[in-house]
C-alpha cells in the first residue's frame, strides 16, 4: 500500500468520524431538548424530524464501520479514542437507532 492510498483511507475515517460524532451530538441534544417535554410533542418530534436524526445516526455509523474496516485490513491501526466510537457505531447499528 502505498503512502498516498493509507492517507486517503486516513482521511475516509477522519470524515467518518467527524461526521458520527455530528450526528451523535444531534441526537443526544434533541433529546435533552425533549426532556420534560409533553409526551404528544415528543412523539411528534420522534415521527417527524427526529426520524432524519435517527437517519442520519445510522447512515453516518454504518460509514464508520466501512471506513474503519478497510482501516484495519490494511494493517492500519486507529487510538484507542477513535476505536471507541467505532465500537459506539458498531452499537448504534446493532440497536437499529441511536
């Protein structure tokens, strides 16, 4: 592999986290937003915009988890920071939603 392919992987897991993490602090800010919140509006939230939160969450954690893949099989290794939110991603997918 050469230099320039393992910093274009580099950068595609840079993005992807980046771009997880965004759409994490969406998610959990909406929630807080909620908090306290009439039931009625948080299940309209819930059927309405934050069905493009929990969209997006997941578009952005199943990226991550390609990203990170082709990551590691080119023997690429990430911090242990990083692996965590890999593991958050890998989490996110598993529960179907944030």
């Amino acid at each position: 592999m050469t230099l320039r392919e393992q910093a274009q992987m580099t950068s595609r897991v840079r993005h992807a986290l980046r771009a997880f993490q965004g759409a994490q602090v969406a998610y959990l800010s909406a929630h807080r937003k909620l908090k306290n919140q009439p039931l009625t509006e948080v299940d309209a939230f819930w059927d309405g915009p934050g069905l493009r939160l929990e969209a997006d969450l997941r578009i952005s954690a199943k990226e991550l988890m390609e990203a990170f893949a082709a990551f590691s099989t080119a023997g690429l290794t990430a911090s242990a920071s990083d692996r965590h939110l890999v593991t958050e991603a890998q989490r996110t997918l598993q529960l179907g939603s944030g």
